[in-house]
C-alpha cells in the first residue's frame, strides 16, 4: 500500500496544506457572523476568530435587566455556535480538497 510513496511529495502535500489553512484562518478572520434573539431586541456581532466585535440593544430593554442578561446569552451562544460550525466547515473542506485531491 505504501510502497510507492514518496516523502518529497509528502512533504509537499503538508506544505500545501498549512498554506491553504493560513489563507482558510486569514479569510474567516475577515468574516462577520451575526445572531438576534427576542425578535432582534438583541443582536451580537462576532467574528471568524470568535470575538464579540458588536452588540445592540433595543432600548426598551434596558430597564430589565434580567430579560436583557437572557437575551444576550441566548445571542452570544447562537453567534459562537456559528463561528465554531463555520471553522468545522472551512477545516472540513480543507482536508476534502487535500485527501481527495480537489480544489
């Protein structure tokens, strides 16, 4: 089965693949993922690296308190969960085009 592989081109392949990942890592970095919750009362902002980059309140929310704590947790979750389903996506893709041989 491995009779005729070659290192050099194992070698290759690797290199090829930590350079699609770095361009992979660079572009989701660039991408923007938005989540709403309480029928868009609420609305976080993140992006590919996970980082919270904005949040908007509806005003009528500031005096609850503990209605404005819920609404942003759910927010936070979805917009992470999107971040995270996203990396799988993009690593996914990654090793598809590298092990099948497709672009």
């Amino acid at each position: 089965m491995f009779d005729k592989l070659n290192l050099g081109d194992l070698g290759k392949v690797f290199e090829e693949i930590q350079e699609k990942a770095k361009k992979l890592q660079e572009e989701s970095e660039k991408k923007i993922f938005t989540a709403k919750s309480g029928g868009g009362m609420v609305k976080v902002s993140a992006n590919g690296k996970g980082e919270i980059v904005d949040i908007e309140i509806d005003d009528s929310l500031l005096e609850d308190k503990e209605s404005l704590q819920i609404l942003l947790i759910s927010a936070i979750n979805d917009v992470l969960k999107m971040v995270e389903e996203d990396k799988q996506k993009s690593a996914m893709n990654l090793m598809g085009s590298n092990l099948f041989g497709q672009q």
